[in-house]
C-alpha cells in the first residue's frame, strides 16, 4: 500500500517569508495528491491539489511541485501571515477506496 | 454546498459505555468516509460507503465499531464498550468520485474522551 512521509514535522517562520513543506510517496501508481489545512478545532480543509499531467500547480500565494521520477512533491507558501499558522497534511491515495496522509507539519508565522 | 457536518462535536464519555456519532455529507456526494485523528498525527481511515454499501474497512475498525449509512444519506459510527485508547477525533468525509482523483471534504469532526 501507499506509503506517505512529510516533513519536516514542525515549521516557523517570519511574516513576509516563504515555507516549504515537502512530503515522498512510495506506490509510482499515484497520480493525484492534494494539501489540507487543519486549523485548531476543524477538520483538514482541501487547499491545493495536483495531478501527474502537470508538474506545477499555483493559487495566489501557494503552490505545489510534483516530481514523479523522485516520488515526491511540495507545498510552498508565499508571502507568509499570521493566518497561515496551521498544520498542513499531504496526502497520497491507496488505491481508489482510501487516502494516506502524513503526519502532518506545524507551521507558525510569527509577525 | 453545505458541506459536512458532524454531530456531536464533543464527547465525553465513561469507560464501557457505548457511543454513537452521526455525519451528513454534501448532499450530491454518494462517497462518505470515516477516519480516525489522534494527537500529532494526521487522519487514518476507518471506514467507506458507496451509497449504502459498505464496501471497506480498516483492520483498526475492531469488533467494537459498526458503521451505517441506511438510506445512502446520513451515517453513523457507533462504538461499544469504549476503551481509552478510542479517546480520538473521528472524522467524517464526503466526495463526488474515487479518491484516486478526487479530494476528500471534511467535516469538522466528533472529538471522543473516554474517561
């Protein structure tokens, strides 16, 4: 089955930086893997997604990089603030019943 | 889009006793998921429903949980004899296709203590 590994686990940062949060997959068979958002108290909320055909995804200050042959992709966050402190999953789907996500990363931006 | 919701959104409840959450998914969704999120890691699934089928299960959902989903709306996770280790945030998710191409929706899920 799907393997996913995120990190790294925790991330902080200044306004106004970038952050990086890049995750691996093992099952070569994946072809979407989407980004959640979890904000205390809330369940995970879809941010970003990208699917094999592209390499790249951009929506305003975040984006996604997805590197097939590597096995693994990105989320980088642009121009950051105080509102994008969350923890952050990736996720890979295990076959077409189940998705696996990571463990999840914390970001903090400090103003 | 209403999206998904979860009732109650906490619970707690005693050692042996038995529990039932509920969760309505966006309507026009036929896919509905439960998971399952302990502390510091990330969503781990339980359960999946294509329309009132039952179609997998997770080796975590032990002899202890049932889930139902009746008319192919509405679902509920039941959990008996609850132990400390079910103390979690179970969480339920709809979506309009299989997930090899199509995202999860969360609700904002049913936190459990067991005491």
């Amino acid at each position: 089955g799907e393997n996913v590994e995120q990190h790294p686990s925790t991330l902080s940062v200044q306004e106004g930086d970038s952050a990086v949060i890049k995750c691996t997959y093992s099952d070569s068979a994946s072809n979407y893997f989407p980004w959640y958002k979890q904000e205390l108290g809330k369940g995970p909320q879809l941010i970003i997604d990208i699917r094999s055909n592209v390499g790249e995804k951009k929506d305003q200050r975040i984006a996604v990089t997805l590197n097939k042959t590597a096995k693994h992709f990105s989320l980088h966050i642009t121009e950051t603030q105080p509102e994008d402190s969350a923890v952050y999953f990736c996720a890979a789907p295990d076959g077409y019943n189940d998705m696996r996500f990571g463990a999840g990363t914390r970001l903090t931006v400090k103003p | 889009d209403t999206g998904v919701s979860q009732d109650p959104r906490h619970k707690i409840t005693k050692r042996g006793q038995n529990v039932t959450f509920r969760c309505d998914p966006i309507s026009e969704h036929n896919r509905l998921y439960w998971y399952r999120q302990t502390l510091g890691q990330g969503p781990e699934f339980l359960t999946y429903f294509q329309n009132e089928a039952q179609l997998e299960k997770s080796r975590l959902l032990s002899d202890r949980f049932s889930a139902e989903r009746p008319k192919g709306s509405f679902s509920t996770l039941e959990i008996q004899r609850t132990e400390q280790g079910d103390s979690a945030m179970y969480l339920c998710a709809s979506s309009p296709g299989p997930l090899g191409n199509s995202p999860l929706h969360f609700g904002n899920g049913t936190r459990l203590t067991v005491t």
